[in-house]
C-alpha cells in the first residue's frame, strides 16, 4: 500500500468516526480538510490539458513528408487502390491496398526505402490508423525496381465525451474542479441530495459550477437546471436537494438512441478532406431531419436527442446535439446564452485552425426543409448583423441569478475572432 493511499484510508476512518460523535459544523470542517487532501491526489492524476491538446488537429490534412519532388517522381507509375482515401474520420481505421506486389511503406512522412527506413506490409493486417495524424509514404517493388511514391494523410479523431474535458470545467480552479466532478458523479447516480464538500462556498459560486456540469454534458440529460432547494446561507450553501428530469430508464433510452444516431452522422462525414467539411456535413446532416418545435412541448425539446432522434426541439436541442457530435470528434466547443432579435437564445462557439467562431444550427434550419449557411461560422465582428445578437454576462458573486437561466454564462466566453473559416470567407463566394 502506497503512503498516499493509507493517508487517504486513515482520514476517511477518522471521518467515519467523528460523524457520530461531533456537531455538524465540525464535520463539515473536516470534511473540507479530508476533501483538500482528495484535490491534491486527484489533480496530480487528472493531465486533461495535455490530453486535449494532443487530441487538438490540424483544420487542413498535412500531407507532409520530408523528400524532395526528384525522389517523389523517381521510379514507375503504380495504382495502389487504397480501401479509404486521405481524409478525417472518427475512429481508427486500417488501412489496405488491393495489389499483389510487395509494398514498402512509412507512417512519418519519410521515403520509404526498402530493407532501411520503411516497413514491410502486410495485405492481412494492413496499417492500423490510431488517433492523430499519420503521413503515409508508400512504394511498390516489382521485379527488383520501385515505384513512384503514394503519399496519404489520415486524421483520425478522438473523443471529448468525458465530462472533464469540457470547457467549463476547465475555467474552474482545482477546488471548484472537485466540486464539479463530485456533482457530476451524484447526477450521474440519481443522487436527490448533494452535500458541498468544502465551506464557505456562496449560493453564486455553486450554481456556476452547477451549471457548468450541465453545460458540459449533453448526454446527461437527467441533469436540472436549478436547485430544488437548499439548506445553509447564501455565502456558506451546505448542500442542495436534486429533482431530475428524466427518469434513469427514460435516459438510458434516449442516450442509448442519441449515440446511434449521431454514429450515423460520424460515418457519414468520414472522409472528409479538412475539418471544415466535417463540421459542415454534421451541421447539414443534424439539419435535413430536423424542425423547430414552436410548441415547446416535444420529447428532449431541449435535449440532444430532440433534433437528432425525434426531429424537432427549440435552440437548445439544436445546440446540444451539435455539442455533442463536437465532442464525439476532439473539437473544442461550448455553448453560449444571450439574444437573438430581443429573445433569449443559446448557439454554438467551435474552435478552427486554432480560433473560436460562433456556430447557430438553430437559424440555418430553413423553411420548408431548406438549410441555409449563414450562421455555421461566423466571428464577433458579425454578431450585430447576424441577428442583432449580444452575449449574456458572465455569472459572479455580485451578479443576481435571474430567472431565466439564459440571462448569464457560466463561464468566460472567448473572443471569436477567426476569419479563415468563416462562412463568408468559404462558402458565400
């Protein structure tokens, strides 16, 4: 047994005991020592920010590869007939060739160079593509001689769905980082009450935090949006009661049926030959089904599952479904509150080449079935023209909560800046 972990069994033994045995402040005051200590050991094992950033690709497929043209064109004409061409997709793939005759090849952009630098393949394992880039340099060796050199670039996506990669939860520091993952974990049990594990937390700090799990996650759609109620006081809550609002079968269903549908899309946008284009056909394929329910009655009206398995929900439903398919391929993403003409409304930010732009699913669903592009992405300096739209404030200790939710961000909004990729810039000429 490590020294931390003994450390750890100890204090919760001594926690046990003294429940029974000292008034309630005192237990939440140890608690707050014993969940300081749990910070410390989690946040040494938590490195999300390396993993993201290595999930993080490029917007363009590279191709690179380090030998001059001469080598490029050196050598006889080949058809190779790979089973996928270059392009993004959202899972790992492996990668063949429908030819008989021995191929050399390198997965680093290097020449292949037969018996020194490339490896020899297999037609009955192929090449296993894993999440990042790879720059396939390939060569066929016929009758002692080698081709001319196939060059591919594969960028396989990996996932963001864990609810500590999301954009809230990284704007929290290390203490209200637990809190998050100690809520998220008593919504994900169906738990009715949840205790603060740390004093001194206000009825504001809590309820960002609160709503940054919901924020982060659109699968977890049992998650409320407000407190039932509370006990404490508004600058020392010490715990809060949850009411949820689907039942645990309910979100199994509609999650199980959510992940199938939005496997569709992924298939579909497999292939595509920037990031852009992928982004682009999940906005189209999240579209063609979907309507806005003006009723605001439907099923997951504001859920996920609204637009992508029961065709209709209001911007909300349009904004988690694209969140969620954002996730599902590593693209950093969040979402946003404020109005759209004097109503509240919620859209997408998505980051591109390395720069944030607005994303509004909810006003490119046309009429009569049309999809429209003006608003898949476009920057700050277009928010006046595209819908005369501002940006609710962000949620702090002076700042009252509303009524409705909409009326505050949770968390600090970038500036979305991005030109290279707005639609104006691609698509509109």
């Amino acid at each position: 047994m490590n020294r931390g972990f003994a450390v750890f069994i100890i204090l919760a033994l001594i926690s046990v005991i003294l429940s029974f045995v000292i008034p309630d402040n005192s237990k939440r005051g140890f608690t707050n020592a014993l969940s300081s200590y749990m910070i410390a050991d989690e946040e040494n094992k938590l490195n999300y920010d390396d993993t993201r950033e290595h999930l993080r690709v490029p917007a363009e497929l590279p191709f690179e590869y380090d030998f001059d043209n001469k080598e490029f064109n050196n050598g006889f004409e080949y058809e190779f007939n790979p089973n996928i061409h270059s392009g993004y997709y959202h899972k790992p793939q492996t990668l063949k060739f429908d030819c008989s005759d021995t191929i050399w090849y390198t997965t680093d952009g290097t020449l292949p160079e037969k018996n020194k630098t490339a490896y020899l393949y297999d037609n009955e394992k192929g090449i296993r593509l894993d999440t990042g880039v790879t720059n396939i340099c390939i060569r066929a060796e016929k009758d002692g001689k080698m081709s001319r050199v196939y060059v591919g670039s594969y960028v396989i996506l990996g996932s963001t769905e864990d609810a500590f990669y999301g954009y809230g939860y990284n704007t929290l520091d290390k203490y209200d980082r637990y809190i998050y993952r100690s809520l998220y974990k008593a919504m994900s049990n169906y738990e009715t009450k949840f205790d603060v594990p740390f004093t001194n937390v206000s009825y504001q700090r809590l309820y960002r935090i609160f709503m940054c799990v919901n924020y982060d996650n659109p699968l977890l759609i049992q998650a409320p949006l407000s407190f039932v109620s509370w006990s404490g006081n508004k600058k020392d809550v010490s715990s809060i009661k949850l009411i949820y609002d689907f039942s645990k079968e309910a979100s199994e269903y509609y999650v199980e049926k959510t992940k199938k549908r939005a496997e569709e899309i992924l298939n579909t946008a497999d292939g595509s030959e920037s990031l852009f284009d992928y982004l682009l056909t999940i906005h189209n394929e999240i579209l063609k089904n979907a309507e806005y329910d003006y009723t605001l009655e439907s099923d997951g009206a504001y859920e996920a599952f609204g637009v992508l398995t029961a065709g209709s929900g209001v911007c909300e439903s349009y904004s988690r479904a694209y969140q969620y398919l954002c996730q599902c391929i590593g693209v950093d993403n969040l979402l946003i509150v404020g109005t759209s003409n004097d109503e509240p409304h919620m859209w997408n930010m998505v980051m591109l080449g390395g720069e944030w732009y607005h994303a509004d699913l909810t006003w490119d669903d046309g009429d009569n079935g049309g999809i429209e592009y003006y608003y898949f992405a476009f920057n700050d300096k277009n928010l006046k023209d595209y819908g005369e739209r501002t940006i609710s404030p962000e949620l702090n200790e002076s700042r009252p909560i509303l009524e409705m939710y909409s009326d505050s961000n949770y968390y600090p909004i970038p500036a979305a800046r991005g030109t290279e990729y707005s639609v104006s810039n691609i698509l509109l000429y």
